[in-house]
C-alpha cells in the first residue's frame, strides 16, 4: 500500500477527474460507478428532479468541476440554472420545490431536515422515490465534497450514463 501513496498523491494534486483519482483503487471506482448509476437508474427519482438536485448542490459547494458536468438524460436550461443559483423555486414543479428544499439543506445543515420536507417529497415522488432522492442528495454532497478535496478541474464533460468524471 505505501508503493502505491505516490502515485496517488500525484493524481491527487494533477489536474484530473473523478475517475482519475478512483482508478488507483478499481473496486473502489467500479463501486462508485455502479452506485451513481443505480441512482440514475433506479426509476425512482426523475431525471430532471436528480439532475436539478445535483446542480443545486454543486452551485452551494461552488464545485466548478461538478457544475461542468452537463447530464445528457435531461436538459436544464441556463434560466434554470440562473433561478437553482438565486435559490428561485417558482419556475419549477411541486415535486421539484420539494426536491431542492431538501438539497439545500444537505450540504450544510442536514440534521436540519424536517419531517415535513421528507414527506412534501413523499407526496410527489412516494416514500420509495423520497428516500432515494435522500440518499442521492447525500451522495451528490459527497461527490461535490471529494472533487474539491482533491481540487479535481472543471473540465467541459457530459455524463452519458456509463462514464462519471
């Protein structure tokens, strides 16, 4: 393991994505992989309700290597994106307010979420879909928090569904 430390510190302080620095560890990039898609393979959450979420969440972290990230599932239009950085809901669906109410409070104030948010989302996306989009909101978070640990560069990349940078 300590033949390895070098070159890991390497990646770490090399400009380079995501999966640049997991490639030292495959199980741990082939898990990271398999668990991101579930989230947007599970069926659970709509595309568009992730998507708007994982933006949120990037524009909180200032994450500019997660917000270069353009995901070809679903298209959010720059007015979105402007109205997710003013914090400006109005445009967006019930069940889409609901999402990024809880996205909002993920980042920095998690123990912070109230029953009553977890069951807003419930009642548009049912239980099921209201503790998936929980436990994507928490892995976005994560996700946002190790691009800017290891001052991963925003580099112009679309998630196509099988890679994630």
């Amino acid at each position: 393991m300590r033949s390895e430390a070098p070159a890991l510190i390497s990646a770490l302080t090399a400009a380079t994505s995501m999966e640049g620095v997991l490639q030292h560890r495959p199980q741990l990039l082939e898990r990271y992989r398999s668990f991101y898609l579930q989230l947007w393979q599970g069926g659970l959450v709509p595309h568009r309700v992730l998507e708007l979420c994982r933006l949120r969440i990037a524009q909180i972290h200032d994450a500019r290597a997660e917000l270069a990230v353009r995901n070809s599932f679903c298209q959010i239009s720059e007015q979105e994106r402007e109205a997710l950085a003013r914090g400006d809901h109005g445009g967006f669906s019930g069940a889409e307010r609901a999402a990024l109410s809880l996205a909002e409070e993920m980042p920095f104030n998690h123990h912070g979420i109230s029953d009553q948010q977890v069951k807003d989302a419930a009642a548009g996306l049912g239980e099921s879909g209201a503790v998936a989009l929980l436990t994507a909101l928490a892995f976005f978070d994560v996700n946002c928090r190790l691009k800017l640990v290891w001052a991963i560069s925003p580099q112009a990349q679309t998630f196509d569904g099988s890679a994630i940078s």
